[in-house]
C-alpha cells in the first residue's frame, strides 16, 4: 500500500493523496447511507474489490442500491461476517451508534475502527468499542465528488501499520490528515467539517444578488458558479488570499465599493464567529454525547 507516513506535528501541511495502489483488506461499514457510499465509490476506484466489501445495513431498499451499484455484500444486521473484517467504518449519526455497536459487539473481531460519527470523542469511543484501535475521523460533504477534507485522529493503541490503513481507506475521497487531539478535530470540524455549508450559504446569496441586478436564475446561478470555480482556481495557486482581493480592487473602482459594504456590515468578523460557534457546540456535543 503507497501511503506516505503524516506527522502530528505538521497537521496543517501534511496531507495525503488517494494511494494508486490500495492494498485490499477486508472493509466493513455499519451503516450504508451517503457519506458510506462515498467512501465505498473513492475505494472502488483506487482499486478495492466490491466482493471485499461488507456494508450493515437495515433499510431494504438501501442494500439493493449498495448491491446494485459497487456490488459489495450488504446484511440488514450484523452477523458473523464482519468478524473477518480488518477495519470497521463506523459510519452512523452519533445519536444511534451506541446501539449500533451493541448489536454488533459479538460479532466483531480483531478490527482497526474508524468512526466518522461527529462529535463522540476517542476516550467514549475506545470505551464503548472496548479497544483503543480507534481512529476518528472527520470527513465533508466533498467527499461525494471526491474532492473531500478528512481530518484524523488517533487513539494510543494505533500503530503506524494502521494509521497508514485508515489513510488509505480515507483518502479514497480526497485529502486526510493528522491532527493531534479531540480539540483540534472539533476545530477541523468547524472549519472543514461544516465548511461546506458556509460555501453554499454565500453562493446562494450571491445568486440572489445576481438575479436582483437583472439576471434570470439560470444565468445568475452559472456566473456565481464560473466566477468561484475560477476564483478557488487562482488561489490554489498559492498566492495569499489577501494579496489576491487587493490585484482585484482597484482605487474607487467597483470592487472597492463592493468590498466597503461587506466590510461595513461585518462581514469578515461574522465569519470569524460563525466559526468559533461551530468549534463551541462541537464541543458541547462531544460532551452531551458522552454522557
């Protein structure tokens, strides 16, 4: 398996790229739902075989799909299958995973886990898993087209053979790395994690902003669409960000004024908190759900 080895130290760098060759354990995914589906797509792709595959999952017509679709082996409960699997994708809402991981308890083997169920800390989840095997992780809604952030972290009892499968597996969907605590995944899953939904948040109104200077929606949709996807390009370059909005804002030209309104109504400072509230309930559920 080519997975370059990610220091803790360089959580902020180091990340790591879908390995051209996957080497092909036995997966298991308790839970069959979107984010699943993506991982299972991101596998297939750099290699992973479907019959190796195994998704838990109780809604009929959710397995069919699963079937149908990457031919994986699917079972609406756990059963003694998943006892040959190498690694468990814990991949329910926080809310049922307890549950989940009762009924599967007595089945499951020797696995490495990985728990992509937001907010329950690794020392809940060592406990209630009864090993400390566990990596969890943080994936975003990208992961569907493949151009996902995955943040990570490690319990003690993760050796290196298995952070590099974790890796493998996880980057499968886009970018991962390491960071070094609970906290900073709370951090990765305020930034990252919710980010998504910011992104969308402004291009809806920046859409709607269009459409009130005379475009019809679908016009007004593909400029926002064009002008981001274009603007995300030339940052990726490496320029910094602010480097770049100064090259566009030229001395009491339009952008300036643009630029003024946003600046008056608070715009970079509602951002700022709008952050720093995600990182606070994020702990907060870490809390209401290990209790």
């Amino acid at each position: 398996m080519i997975v370059h080895p990610i220091d803790p130290s360089q959580e902020s760098e180091a990340m790591s790229s879908p390995s051209s060759t996957l080497s092909r354990p036995t997966l298991a995914f308790i839970g069959g739902g979107q984010m699943a589906s993506a991982m299972i797509a991101g596998l297939l792709r750099a290699g992973q075989h479907g019959s190796s595959i195994l998704v838990i999952e109780p809604t009929p017509d959710r397995r069919d799909h699963l079937e149908q679709t990457f031919a994986v082996r699917t079972a609406a409960r756990a059963d003694a299958q998943l006892a040959a699997a190498e690694l468990v994708v814990w991949a329910v809402k926080p809310q049922v995973l307890r549950q989940a991981l009762e009924e599967a308890r007595m089945h499951l083997g020797t696995a490495l886990h990985v728990s992509i169920a937001a907010g329950l800390p690794l020392k809940t989840l060592s406990q209630w898993l009864q090993s400390q095997r566990v990596v969890r992780a943080m994936p975003n809604t990208a992961a569907l087209v493949g151009a996902g952030v995955t943040g990570m972290v490690a319990a003690e009892g993760v050796s290196e053979a298995d952070r590099q499968l974790a890796a493998a597996v996880l980057a499968a969907t886009g970018h991962c790395f390491w960071v070094e605590s609970d906290e900073r995944l709370d951090a990765v899953t305020a930034v990252s994690g919710s980010g998504p939904a910011y992104v969308f948040h402004f291009l809806e109104a920046f859409q709607a902003a269009a459409e009130a200077v005379g475009f019809d929606p679908a016009t007004a949709r593909e400029l926002v669409l064009r002008t981001a996807a274009g603007a995300v390009e030339q940052a990726g370059l490496g320029e910094p960000f602010g480097d770049l909005r100064s090259r566009v804002t030229s001395r009491r030209g339009t952008t300036e004024a643009a630029l003024a309104v946003l600046d008056a109504r608070g715009t970079p400072r509602a951002i700022v908190d709008a952050v720093r509230a995600a990182y606070a309930r994020g702990g907060e559920l870490s809390r209401e759900l290990s209790e």
